[in-house]
C-alpha cells in the first residue's frame, strides 16, 4: 500500500513538472496601453489587448492578438476654405495582428525584450464631423468678429475611416511571477496607424503615430 502511494505521488510529480514545463511553452495574456501623439493635430489613445503565443526556444515567441484602440481628441481636416476647419470626432479600430518577441535573459527575474507587431485595423464608420469657424484677417466671416473663435456643434456628416495595416515596436521588461511562467510586462510601445479619411467624396491619408506606455500580463 505505501508503495503505491509513493507510486502515486511521484507520478503526480512528474506529471505537475511536465504539466510545468508545458506551461512555458504557451502563453496567453491581456494587457493595456496609452499613446500621445508625436504630430500635432493627431489624437491621443488607448487601447486592450488579448493574445496568446507559443515559445519556440526561450528567448523567442511568437503568436496572435487582437487589439482594440481609441483614438480620442480630433485631426484636422482642410475644407478649401481658410476660415473653415473640419475636424473629426472620436474613432475606434478592431485590430487583430501577429507579434514576436525576444527576451534577451529568459532565465532570470527580470528580462529585457523587444518585440513588434503586424496587424490589420477594421475602423467601424460610427462618428461624425463637426466643423468650426473662425474669421479671418481683417474680416468679419458670417457675423463673427475678427480674432473671435466660435465653433458649431452640428454634426455634418458620418466619418468614414478606410481600413488599413499597421505596424507596432515594443521595448520594455518583463518580471516573473511564481514558478509556471507568468510574468509581468511594463514597457513603451512606438505605434503606427496610417488612417484614410473619407468625406464630401475626397479623403485625406494620415499616419496617427503614437507613443507611450504599456502593462502586459502573460499568464
């Protein structure tokens, strides 16, 4: 009978370690960001990820995420007319994309890392235009006094946003946490977003060019 037991205990051992082992191999994880913008005229964003990948050796891994981000603040958008100012609202993209990593000290507490992703951006057409008028020099443009700013609040049309591919570098650390893999990810992430805005049967390209900071937990 103890035989067995001890049987028992080192099989269960030996399948907690493989099980352990394993465990290194996969990694799935969530994570949050925050991006100011490098251009003026550009929006600020956030974002959340979801991904999992495979860990080919131990300081490369590879896999695939989907990204959802917030572009918030507005770009400016020239309307033929000096004293008139399109500018957008608020706009949100879906973007699932493929990422690589390299930790360069895979077996200590701490780790540097670099990584990148290649993804695609689904942009929902969901928000409108509103537009702004200032007067001009040494004019009064429709009743408003020179030097004065005044802005209307009608929306004037739905914003269509074209989709697109986009492309992200990541540079930070990582911290293990317990003994199965999981670790904590801080870092800085350069990402960019070339955008295509469609209205009154033009478009204007862009590429919102982001940077800031990043939590990642990898589980």
């Amino acid at each position: 009978m103890k035989r067995l037991l001890l049987v028992c205990v080192a099989t269960l051992s030996l399948l907690q370690g493989a099980n352990a082992q394993e465990d290194r191999k996969f990694e799935l994880g969530a994570g949050g960001s925050f991006g100011f913008s490098l251009k003026k005229g550009q929006p600020n964003s956030y974002g959340f990820d979801l991904f999992g990948g495979y860990k080919f050796n131990p300081h490369f891994t590879a896999g695939i995420g989907v990204n959802y981000i917030n572009y918030f603040g507005r770009v400016d958008l020239p309307s033929g007319d000096p004293n008139l100012y399109l500018q957008t609202g608020q706009y949100h993209a879906f973007r699932p994309y493929l990422y690589f990593r390299y930790d360069f000290l895979p077996d200590k507490k701490w780790s540097p890392f670099i990584g990148a992703k290649l993804g695609y951006a689904f942009f929902p057409d969901t928000h409108y235009f509103e537009r702004w008028v200032i007067s001009g020099d040494g004019l009064n443009y429709g009743g408003i006094p020179r030097g004065f700013k005044h802005i209307l609040t009608y929306p004037t049309q739905p914003l269509g946003v074209r989709n697109s591919f986009f492309g992200t570098i990541d540079v930070g650390v990582s911290r293990r946490i317990g003994n199965h893999g999981s670790k904590l990810s801080l870092g800085v992430s350069l990402d960019l977003q070339p955008v295509r805005f469609q209205y009154d049967h033009s478009d204007q390209k862009r590429i919102s060019t982001t940077v800031g900071p990043y939590v990642k937990m990898k589980f």
